[in-house]
C-alpha cells in the first residue's frame, strides 16, 4: 500500500488533536474532541494525549488481521481508560474523546470501521462509498435549535461553552450519538464494512475538518474530493478548505462553531 497524508492544527497557537497512524496493511486517523478554552475534562493528561494513546493501542490490535475491528477498538479503549491512572475523572462529562477512522488489509478484504464523525472514502467498481456516522452533526443541530433563545447574543466563546455541555451529556446514549471515550462499549457502534481488496481502487481518511467542503459547506461532492485527492494530494485539501473558510470568517454564509478545525487528510492507493 502507498499512504500519504496531511494535517493541520485549527489555530497555529493550539496543538493539533488529530493523529495519523499507519502499519503495513493499516492506516487509522483520529480527531480529538476539541473543547473551548479553560474547560476542566476531568483528566490529567489532556485530549492531545488521550488520541496518541489510543492511536497507539488501536493499532497495535487492529495489525493483528484475525480480529474484527470493533473488538480491536473495544480493547483500545478499555486500554486506555487504564493507562489514564488515578488522577484522571473519566466519569467527568467532559472526558476526552475522539473521533475514528481505520482501513486495514486482511488477505484478500479490505476492511473499515468509522466511529462519529470522520469520513472513510472507498472507491470500487460499482461507485464510491462515503462511510460517516452524522449523528453528532444532528444532536448538535437539534440543540441549536432547542438551546437558540439561549445562544443567541452570546459571545463565541461561550455558545461554543454551551454547546459543548449540551452535546457532551448526548454523548455515548442511545438517542444520541457514539465517540470513542472512556467506555468501550461505543465500538460496537461503529459503522464497519467490508470489500474484495483487489476491488478497492483507492480510499480516503478524513477528519470532519478536512470533509468541510463536502459536508459543511456543500461546494463539491464526494467524487470531486477524491479526484483533488488524487492529483494534487492531501495537503491541497487541506488548503483548499482553508481558503474557504477565510471567504466566511464571521460564520454567516456557514454556520459553524469554528472558523477552522483541525484537518487530517489520508489517501490510500493499493
């Protein structure tokens, strides 16, 4: 397999929370939950350290090709929640969490999991797939509007505050929405799938910040995006989603609670 990639932090001041990670047969993206400034997680180490041990531990498992991928994140996560130690509050709402996107090679199949908001693009024969768990965009979308008499007026900092509590307390529910976090449990909700590798003609990994042109701000489509993709590279999305969010830097043309995100972009040719 041939991998490349690109990432970029939202704001030059603030570390970027995605990770990418890739073995010989498997390449994972991960995009940390960010929260707003000054916001207690209950942890000691942070979101940043959250994602890079759990990269760690996911792909550690998901190289051993004989277990399905939800059981491999499962186990991640309950790794993880062990490694926090002591000092950490994991049942405190604002734990960190994380966003996940794998592609792994098992003999002959090709096999995916996404779990939340990240995007796995595969390109086969009979069309391109474009696997992401929107649940979390629809929690926040329904809270937008409940919580509107209370956002509105407010200063940015503290909508994102406010909506940050709301969807945290739908997070890992059955009426709301599921993210990798302190309880393993969430695996299994996953969107997994599966194809014949000689099939698969290339495939993508996106952190929700890199599909804003697709699923935000709705100027190109899937097939579009992979083929900028595949001539010109990951970082070329990158800058092209950064180009569109400096045409809407007061969020009106596309509501958002954030100029600029954390983007993480991987392609993956067989």
């Amino acid at each position: 397999m041939q991998i490349s990639f690109a990432t970029a932090p939202g704001h030059p001041g603030r570390p970027n929370e995605d990770l990418v990670l890739a073995g010989p047969d498997t390449v994972l993206v991960l995009d940390g939950a960010g929260l707003p400034d000054g916001t207690a997680t209950g942890c000691a180490h942070g979101v940043p350290w959250f994602v890079r041990t759990l990269g760690t531990e996911l792909l550690h498992r998901a190289l051993d090709g004989t277990r399905p991928l939800a059981d491999c994140l499962a186990d991640a996560l309950a790794a993880t929640a062990r490694r926090h130690g002591p000092a950490c509050d994991l049942a405190h709402p604002m734990t960190p969490t994380a966003a996940v996107a794998l592609l792994r090679r098992t003999e002959d199949r090709a096999q995916w999991l996404v779990l939340a908001d990240s995007t796995v693009l595969v390109d086969l024969p009979d069309g391109l797939r474009a696997v992401s768990d929107h649940r979390v965009g629809e929690v926040t979308d329904r809270q937008l509007r409940d919580l509107a008499h209370r956002l509105d007026g407010l200063p940015a900092a503290d909508r994102r505050t406010l909506l940050a509590d709301a969807q945290r307390q739908a997070m890992n529910t059955p009426d709301g929405y599921w993210v990798a976090g302190p309880d393993p449990a969430a695996a299994h909700h996953a969107l997994t799938g599966t194809a014949p590798w000689p099939d698969l003609r290339s495939a993508a990994l996106l952190t929700d910040g890199a599909a804003r042109p697709v699923d935000d701000f709705a100027t190109t489509d899937w097939p579009a995006l992979l083929t900028l993709l595949q001539d010109t590279g990951p970082q070329s999305l990158i800058d092209h989603t950064r180009t569109l969010e400096h045409t809407d830097p007061h969020h009106t043309r596309w509501p958002r609670t954030k100029t600029h995100d954390d983007a993480t972009a991987a392609l993956l040719r067989p």
